[in-house]
C-alpha cells in the first residue's frame, strides 16, 4: 500500500507551516504528498523546491486553485500527480438536471446518448 500524507494551507496554516508539515509527513513514512489549499503561482511554485524528495500530488478546483493550470504546467513546476474533482461530478449533474427538466416538462427524456455512440453504455 501507499500512504499520501495531506498537508493543507489556510485560516490555521502558512505556507511555510504547511511545507514543516508536509516534511514532517515524509519523515515519519508517507509515500506521496498532498498539498491543499495553494492559491497562487508563487505557492504553487514554491512547494516542490523545497519539498523534492517525494512525489507531490496537488489538487486544482475553481473554487480555490489560482491561477488553474494544466497537468503539463503543473508537471513543469514539479508535481507528479493533479486531480480534479469537480468537473465530471458537475457535467454528470447537468446532465441529471437536464433528464429531469425534461421528464417534468416533455413527460419522457430526449437527451439520452445512443447506445452507438457510447458502446460503454449499458
């Protein structure tokens, strides 16, 4: 197994606390770093200089990430891993708001995708 450590930023915790922590993590057996709560290209940045001997993970949301940046950029600045949680929950609910409008306004759903165009339906 794995062990990733999270270390977050924010009302309880610098930058620098939550690099501490995060090292503190390392030393004590994690494998993997999780780093939340970085809001800016400087924090962004600044995390894998000095935290470079583990693998860091960084979670990019509109919500709190700025600037959003890709998994190329982010690789760039020397993170191993990014996740997004929000954008397949958000299109999955668009699309049960839409099936639903539409049973409550039409009686029956239009929208749903053919079973040809997504042979992993069904």
């Amino acid at each position: 197994f794995v062990i990733i450590a999270c270390s977050k930023l924010g009302r309880h915790a610098t930058l620098g606390e939550a690099i501490q922590c995060a090292k503190s993590y390392r030393s004590a057996g994690a494998d993997i770093i999780l780093m939340q709560g970085l809001r800016s290209l400087d924090q962004l940045a600044t995390v894998p200089q000095e935290i470079v001997d583990v693998p860091l993970i960084v979670k990019m949301c509109n919500k709190t990430a700025r600037p959003l940046l890709s998994a190329a950029e982010l690789q760039n600045l020397g993170y191993s891993m990014v996740y997004w949680p929000y954008p397949a929950l958000l299109a999955a609910t668009r699309a049960i708001w839409e099936a639903g409008r539409e049973l409550k306004t039409l009686g029956k759903v239009t929208t749903m995708p053919d079973r040809g165009e997504h042979p992993w339906w069904y």
